[in-house]
C-alpha cells in the first residue's frame, strides 16, 4: 500500500509521522515486474518488487521473502537482480 501511495506522490516521496519522509525509486526490471526502494523507513532501502498493475509481486523483509505461487520460478532471478540493486545502493552510499 506505501509503495503505491508513493509512486502516485508528487516527486515520489510522502512525509512521516512524527519527522520525516518515505521516498520511492525505481531501480530495475526483470520478467514484468518492477523492482523499487523505498528509502526513509530504516537504515537501509526496503525493497520491493511491483507488477504492471501495481500488485505487490515480492517483498524481502531479511532472509523471508514473500512471492506469490506462480512467480516461485523466478525467484532465483529476482533475487540476483535484487543484491545487484542494494550492492549498488551500498556503493553510492559509502562515496556519498
């Protein structure tokens, strides 16, 4: 629901209550899913992956993954794509 609400904020981003902000990116795609961070809950980005329709297709909380039945095949690949994307966030973090 938060990642929804995100990408239909103006500049992807909503406040926090009682101080901050909750900001959305797009960082990569792969068999139709579209994988987002969303930054400003933690220390690090919450990642999740969305399809065309905005349904939640996985979510990572740690080492749980939440995925629906017929995506279990792809899982293997999304969660390549998914340690590439927070490698990267990692780098960009540290140089930051």
């Amino acid at each position: 629901m938060l990642a929804r609400a995100l990408l239909k904020a103006p500049g992807h981003t909503l406040p926090l209550l009682p101080a901050g902000e909750a900001h959305i990116a797009e960082v990569g795609s792969t068999d139709n899913l579209t994988q987002y961070q969303i930054t400003g809950l933690d220390f690090s980005p919450t990642p999740i992956w969305l399809d065309h329709d905005g349904n939640t297709a996985r979510r990572a909380v740690g080492l749980v993954f939440r995925i629906p039945a017929g995506r279990v095949a792809s899982l293997a690949k999304l969660s390549g794509a998914q340690s590439a994307a927070d490698g990267a966030w990692s780098e960009n973090s540290r140089s930051s």
